[in-house]
C-alpha cells in the first residue's frame, strides 16, 4: 500500500467515525434518546476503525472483518448463555415478539455472524498475497509470512486482493438475504397491539 493509499484510507475512517459521532452527537443534543444499535454499531466500528488508523497496518484491514464478526456473535450468544437477549434488548422498540422467538433469532443472528467471521478469514487468507511480515495480535501470531499450508490448503499463494475486496460487496448481499430470510419467523411471532 502506498503512503497515498493508506492517507486516503485512514482519512475515510476518520471521516466515517466524526460522521458516527455527529450522529450521535445530534441526537443527544436534541435531548432525543439514542438507539441502542446506533451505540453499539458506532462503538464496534468506530472503535475499530480508530485501531486501523493508528496500527497504518495493512494485513489488519484484512482481519478486521473477522474480529468485527466475531465480537458481534459474542456480544450476542454471551449474554443468552447468563439469561439476557441482547438482541431484544436492541430490537425490542421495534418489533413486540415472545421470548421464545426473539431467543431464536438471537441464535440465529449470533451463529451467522461467527460463520461470516470464518468466512472472512476464509477468503482473505486464500486470496490476499502473502504477507511480508507475520501478523502479530496481542502477542499471537495470526498469519505468517509468505504463503504457508494449513488443513491440506494453501493460503497467501494467490495474489488476488480483488476477489477479497469485491467479496466485501457480496458479503452485503449476503447479509441482505439472511435478513429476508429471517423475516417470515418474525412476521410469524409478532404480537398485534392496539
């Protein structure tokens, strides 16, 4: 990545997290409540994008959909394992559901994103070059150098980049028939108020 590159990069971050907090910024100024996926969202993404600013690493760019991913399942599944649905914490002032159903969903939500998490890792790692230097996260060696095998594959040998950034477009679409596909149960198991 060029200096260019990673100055246009970091500059877009950085204007997506001020967008993030003007949002948030307007709405509490207003004395409007905020929603609390707005928070969430806001916090994840910002809270990432501020890392990638800071680390100027480009093999981060490429893991930070996994762990994205990860941590929203995590925030998810977590809590139902203790007792508390998230989701229906976040969803709630928007649709009126039964128990029973919005744990469902909260499974189901929670599992798809740790699979678009190993997704992820999935096509960055096959299709991304090589990395010059290993990528090192809190002392654990996430990728090595160069291509490497693992479970019979071959990962980093493949100097397509593009796949993975255009994958990045498709996994929106992903993302937009999950949701379809879960609007039947929904519509199914909401209560009609007055």
């Amino acid at each position: 990545q060029t200096a260019d590159q990673k100055t246009a990069a970091a500059g877009a971050t950085g204007a997506l997290i001020v967008l993030m907090l003007a949002v948030v910024g307007r709405q509490l100024l207003r004395r409007q409540p905020v929603s609390p996926m707005l928070l969430l969202t806001s916090g994840i993404v910002g809270g990432f994008g501020l890392v990638g600013i800071l680390l100027q690493e480009k093999a981060f760019i490429y893991i930070k959909p996994t762990i994205q991913q990860f941590v929203m399942s995590g925030i998810i599944l977590v809590p139902i394992m203790f007792g508390w649905n998230l989701w229906q914490t976040l969803f709630r002032s928007v649709f009126d559901l039964p128990d029973h159903a919005w744990r469902t969903l909260a499974i189901r939500w929670g599992v798809f994103f740790a699979l678009m998490a190993t997704w992820n890792e999935y096509l960055w790692r096959t299709y991304a070059p090589g990395l010059e230097h290993p990528l090192v996260l809190l002392g654990i060696t996430v990728a090595p150098a160069g291509s490497y095998e693992f479970l019979g594959m071959t990962f980093g040998a493949k100097n397509a980049e593009d796949v993975w950034a255009n994958w990045k477009i498709g996994n929106m679409l992903i993302f937009f028939l999950f949701g379809a596909a879960n609007a039947p149960y929904t519509l199914k198991h909401m209560r009609h108020t007055e």
